[in-house]
C-alpha cells in the first residue's frame, strides 16, 4: 500500500491527488490571507490620509 501497488492506477491517481492537497491548500489560504492583508491596508492608508486632510 506504501508504494501505490494496492488498486492498480486508479489508487496511484489518488494518492496523487490525497499528496497534492496540503500544497492546494496552503496556496488557496496564502491567497485568502493576502487580499485580506492588502485590503487592511488599502482601508488603513485611506482613513490616514482622509484624516491628514482635516487637519
């Protein structure tokens, strides 16, 4: 089972697949993470600068 020879091809495209997964989920979460990240930023550099504006 180790070695992928349980099931013949059908097994071994899914291991494949089981073995991607955590690279397919890191990059969707780093993602998520950055248009959160840039969107914090965008908001915080607007307020700063539509607050210097009333000074």
């Amino acid at each position: 089972m180790h070695f992928g020879t349980f099931g013949g091809l059908p097994t071994r495209i899914l291991y494949v697949f089981v073995g991607l997964s955590p690279l397919i989920l890191f990059i969707t979460g780093f993602v998520m993470w950055w248009y959160r990240y840039r969107g914090k930023t965008v908001v915080s550099r607007t307020v700063e600068i539509s607050q210097s504006g009333q000074n």
